[in-house]
C-alpha cells in the first residue's frame, strides 16, 4: 500500500489563480494560469523579479506543501510592502515539484525559457534537487535550496540552507547516548539520496558515542504498510530507532510503531518531524520520540511569536502549521539575489541587510541539540530541544 497526499486548490489559505503554474494537468495549468503573460519581458528587463517555487504538492512530501507555500507567500508580501528588491516587486508563482521527475523537470524547462523566472527556490526532496540542479544553474539563475538534507551541495549557484547530519544529527546522538544511555541503534529510511547518505554520516556519530548500529534498512518512498520493519525492529531490540522517512510515511510508521507497543520501551529520533507531522501521528503515539530542528515555533522568542502572528494575521487561524520546513522556505524567500547587473551579493528582504553567501547557507547550529541563527540574524531563535512524550 502507498499513502500519499495531494495539495488541491481548495486546501490553501489564498487564491490559488494568484499562486499556481504546472501542477498536475493541462487542465489544471490553464485553470490556475496566474496572469496573461502578453506582457512579459525579457528576463532581468521586467518591472518584478519572478520567483519560482518548486514544492512538493503531491506524493508523501506533499504534506508539507500547504505550510512552505504560504510562508514564501508571507516573506514574498513582507518584502513587497518593503519596496522589494531593488526597487523590484517579487512575483511568486508556485511549481509542483512532487511526481516523477521527468515530468519535474519538464515543469523547470518551462519555468525558464517560457515563464523567464529570475530565481528558484527549492522546497521538495532532494532526489529533485540533483535531478534540477544541472538545469537550473546552466541557466544562470540562482536556486535556492531550503529542507534540511544531507550536506555536501558545491554546486556554484546552488546555496543549500538546510540543516546538515553534522549539526543535526551528530549533537543528538552525543545527547541521547550521554542522557538516555542509548548504545544500540536501529536505522530506518526512505529509499532516496538524503537518508543513504545521512545515514553513512551517522554510523560514524554513532560510533563517536561507542554506540553500535543493529540493523538497517530504507524503504520505498510511499509505502505505509511496517509490519515487516516492525518486526525486524522488535527482534534487534535497539534502545533507539533512527527514523529518516520522509512525510505520510513518518506519520503512518510512527503510528504503527505505537500501535504495535514498542514506543513504551524503545527510544524514536527523527530528523524530519515537525508539527504538521505531529499532527499526523498524533499526541498519543508521540511517547519517547524525540526530534531535532532548526526551528521550534513552541520556543518562545519575541521574533518567532510575531512570526506567527504574522502568519495567522495574513492567512487565519486554520492556517497551516508552521514547523521547520515552512520557516526554511520563508527564510529562503527573505533573502533574495539581485540580477546580474547589480553588485553580487545577497541582500534580506526584511532588513536590507547584506550577510555573505556562506552565511546564509550556514544556518550555524549553536547548542547541543539542533537549534539555528540565520545569516541574516533577523530571526534569532533559542538553542532548543524537542520530546515528546
């Protein structure tokens, strides 16, 4: 069995004729066309800078898609009121980067020899990105790319701001081995480039900790039947499973997982959970999970309560939750490239601050357990941990 989730017009907080291109048919495209494109320039001529966001609106990512496009949606109306980016207006318009990656990448072609965009924000997997990247930077145009993954991006033009193994993972497994006492360790993954290589980075943090690795395992992106995994689990008896599956097939193995009895025993560290997730798995199933992030929107910071206010204030109290993958995206969209013809350097929207490239790429973690200050320090959140349970 396969759980996925489609984004539809009728889930977003906005209207969606304003925001989307290329979702899932020629139907749809024509229905949700943003504008008459009679009056498009040439690139780098034109009154508003376009930004294109590749999101997942479909397949097990598709989850998150809702609360990263109304992010961007805010920084991108933040910016505007501001007087955007060099005296440039952005317009945003919205990609769905889920489905197969052919048809991703045919999405991309036309985002830039017929839609002429200036800039693409990556808000999906990163199988996306190393099938995109290539496209997008032979093309000069900057791609900035947001979730947390694996680390290694040296692509020039590609700035990756995502949280890494290094500053996720590693402290955190330091810190359940030093306060949970965790020695074996049981490793569980989506089948795709980010949890392959994550996981060969942590084997060696757990070996850091004297720690050893029981059993390992990456499953078919989509699949939410674990029985079988279960199994395996319950027969290793690892104190903690590391958890790196992406979307509903967190949210359907985390409920199993409890269901089955073995969250009262065993330790869960995931490193893509967020509150759209929690939602998912639910309150009751989150005992002894723990997870790490960039960002917490429980931790109480003035910046990140007016962020949220913000949030709600432009899209209502159903909006969408916002966790580390929507504040990725509206950090993303808060600091833009000027076009070529300007100095190169890369300016806040929020600001107008100039932080170098490294920095924003950074997100540098300062605590023991996962917590972020952006390059552009507009945003300053707390070292911070999560538990549930």
């Amino acid at each position: 069995m396969h759980s996925t989730l489609n984004v539809t017009a009728r889930n977003l907080p906005f209207p969606p004729s304003l925001l989307f291109r290329n979702l899932a048919s020629a139907a749809s495209d024509r229905m949700l066309a943003p504008m008459d494109r009679s009056g498009f320039g040439p690139r780098g001529a034109r009154n508003r800078l376009r930004v294109a966001g590749f999101v997942c609106c479909s397949g097990s990512p598709g989850m998150w898609g809702p609360a990263t496009t109304s992010t961007a949606q805010l920084a991108v109306a933040e910016i505007n009121r501001r007087g955007g980016i060099l005296g440039r207006e952005i317009e945003f318009q919205v990609y769905d980067a889920g489905g197969p990656l052919d048809e991703v990448l045919d999405r991309a072609e036309q985002a830039i020899a017929s839609d002429e965009v200036d800039l693409i924000m990556g808000m999906h997997t990163s199988a996306v990105r190393l099938a995109l990247r290539n496209l997008i930077t032979r093309s000069k145009i900057p791609y900035i790319y947001t979730p947390v993954y694996e680390g290694g991006e040296r692509t020039p033009g590609v700035i990756a701001i995502g949280e890494t193994p290094r500053w996720q993972s590693r402290p955190s497994i330091h810190w359940l081995a030093e306060t949970k006492r965790a020695a074996r360790w049981y490793l569980i993954g989506s089948d795709y480039v980010w949890p392959w290589q994550s996981h060969r980075a942590v084997k060696r943090y757990i070996k850091e900790t004297g720690g050893t690795v029981v059993g390992e395992e990456f499953v078919p992106v989509g699949e939410d039947d674990h029985e079988a995994q279960l199994e395996r689990i319950r027969a290793a008896k690892p104190d903690v499973v590391l958890i790196s599956l992406i979307g509903t097939d967190s949210v359907t193995f985390n409920r199993a997982f409890a269901d089955a009895g073995l969250a009262r025993t065993i330790l869960r560290y995931a490193g893509c959970v967020d509150e759209t997730s929690l939602l998912g798995i639910g309150a009751d199933k989150t005992e002894n999970l723990f997870c790490a992030s960039g960002y917490f929107p429980c931790v109480g910071s003035h910046a990140g309560d007016d962020f949220r206010d913000r949030h709600r204030a432009m899209f209502g109290p159903f909006a969408p939750p916002i966790g580390s993958c929507g504040e990725s995206a509206y950090e993303a969209s808060a600091c833009s490239r000027p076009p070529p013809t300007a100095p190169a350097r890369w300016t806040c929207g929020r600001c107008s601050r100039q932080p170098t490239t490294s920095s924003i790429a950074a997100r540098a973690v300062r605590s023991r357990f996962a917590a972020v200050t952006p390059g552009c320090r507009c945003i300053s959140p707390k070292p911070t941990a999560s538990t549930s349970g």
